[in-house]
C-alpha cells in the first residue's frame, strides 16, 4: 500500500511538473494598435506668446507678433510659417541682464497651459544667448517653448533693422516657404 501511495505521489508531482513547465513555454500574443483616425500631426507655431530672435552677434530681440494656424484637414501645408507683417520698428532689443525679469513681467497673468515661447536664431549652432532664454523660462516655470531658425520674413525684418534701412515687404521676392503668401495691394 505504502508502494503503491509513493508511485502515485510520484507520478501526481511528475506531472504536476510537466503540466507547469508547458504553461510557461506559451508565448504571450503581441498587441497592435491600429488608428483609424489617420490624424495629422499638430500644426507647428513659429510664433508664440513670447517671440525671441537672436542674431549672429548673440544680439537678443523680442516681438509681440503673433499668429495661430488653425488647420482642419484641408490639406495645407502646416509646415510652413504664416507671413505676419512683422516690421522692423516691432523688434525691441533685450540685454542678456534683464532677461529673467522682462520674462517673468510678460508672462504674469498668463494661463500657462496656453502659453508659449519661440525662440528663432540666425547661426547654425546654439548659441549661450539660446540656452539664456531656455534656461530663465525654466527659471519662470514657462515650459511650454520651441527653438527654431529663424523664418524668412523675421530675416528680411531683423536684417533692415539692424542696417537701418527701409523696410518694404511688397518689394521683396519671396521664396514659396509661407503657407500663405504675402499679399500686397499694387
């Protein structure tokens, strides 16, 4: 009897193995997730709430300009920036200095969850004024920012701002680089 009780204890754990080891060797099924959606990316902002330009010179500019695409799946090109009629008299000069302080003063009030900062830049590389303006935004909690080149129409403003030369747009040939182009009365 004690033969026969050790023979099927044996044969209970033996396959109490078998069966164990069998469960883990299945393989898990792999998930996928299909959008049916078919969404487009966001619209990217070339301008926000607080708009920075830094020239080759590390100069720091500001500008109140700002422009929102609103894009419904119309099949525009929401890479592109908007022409904004920005003039050169719209771009104030910022010390490095003030910084922080003119930051802080421009976005009090702000819903933060809407605001925005934009930094546009001439040179190829990060420039120390760049990671100036990234760092007092992240000293301001103003996290929400883009930095970008700068586009075609701040250039041609930026560059007779600091030639001081006349500033006339509809004299200019533009590149197709705007979503929408500049439009000026003949």
């Amino acid at each position: 009897m004690i033969r026969q009780l050790l023979s099927i204890s044996t044969l209970f754990l033996i396959g109490l193995l078998v069966s164990c080891s069998n469960s883990t060797d299945s393989k898990t099924p792999k998930s996928v997730v299909v959008d049916t959606t078919k969404s487009q990316r966001p619209p990217k902002n070339f301008y926000g709430d607080l708009n920075f330009v830094v020239d080759s010179t590390g100069q720091i500019y500001y500008h109140e300009k700002k422009c929102r695409l609103f894009a419904c799946g119309d099949g525009a090109n929401i890479g592109k920036p908007q022409f904004i009629g920005l003039r050169p008299e719209d771009l104030k000069i910022i010390s490095l200095d003030t910084l922080d302080s003119f930051i802080k003063s421009k976005s009090q009030g702000i819903d933060m969850s809407k605001f925005k900062a934009v930094a546009q830049y001439v040179r190829d590389s990060i420039s120390k004024e760049l990671v100036a303006i990234e760092v007092s935004l992240f000293k301001n909690e103003k996290r929400l920012y883009e930095i970008d080149k700068i586009t075609e129409e701040t250039k041609y403003v930026l560059d007779a701002k600091r030639k001081k030369t006349k500033y006339d747009p509809s004299k200019i040939k533009w590149s197709d680089d705007f979503y929408l182009k500049p439009i000026f009365k003949k």
